[in-house]
C-alpha cells in the first residue's frame, strides 16, 4: 500500500549491566560473523541483508523503531495486551 513501510529486523542484546569490554568483545565477533561470505548469499535468498555496526548504532535504531511504531499505535488506538 502506498505510503506505508514495515520491516523486520534482528538484534542481539545484553542487560545494561554487562561490562563494556564483553559487549566490545560480542560486537567484535558478531560483526565478524557477519561478514562471513558465506552469510550474505543465503540472507538474500529471504530478502535480508547483514548490518553490521556498533552498540550505539543498534541502540539508535530500537530507539527510532520503538518511537515510530509507538506514534502507530497510538494513532490507531492499539493498546497493548
């Protein structure tokens, strides 16, 4: 429909406690991961694509996905179960 855009996407997280250098370290090694050559040919047999970035990148993006679907809600007087 147009103008209307919905996606889906995965994330892996921690609890706010977790110390700085294994969350360096997660990222690190997920990123790695995702730059494996064989990931990228298979994600996009469904559609998907790898993003890599870093910890404040991803706590951007939950942020601004939380905000926009919570703006949906509300307009469309959805309330949570």
């Amino acid at each position: 429909m147009p103008g209307y855009e919905a996606s889906v996407w995965f994330g892996i997280a921690a609890r706010r406690q977790t110390p700085v250098e294994i969350i360096e370290l997660l990222n690190k090694e997920i990123n790695a991961g995702l730059s494996d050559a064989s990931l990228n040919p298979r994600l996009s047999e469904f559609g998907g694509t790898a993003l890599k970035g870093t910890p404040g990148e991803f706590e951007r993006l939950f942020a601004g996905d939380a905000e926009k679907w919570s703006k949906v809600m509300r307009a469309a007087n959805i309330k949570p179960e």
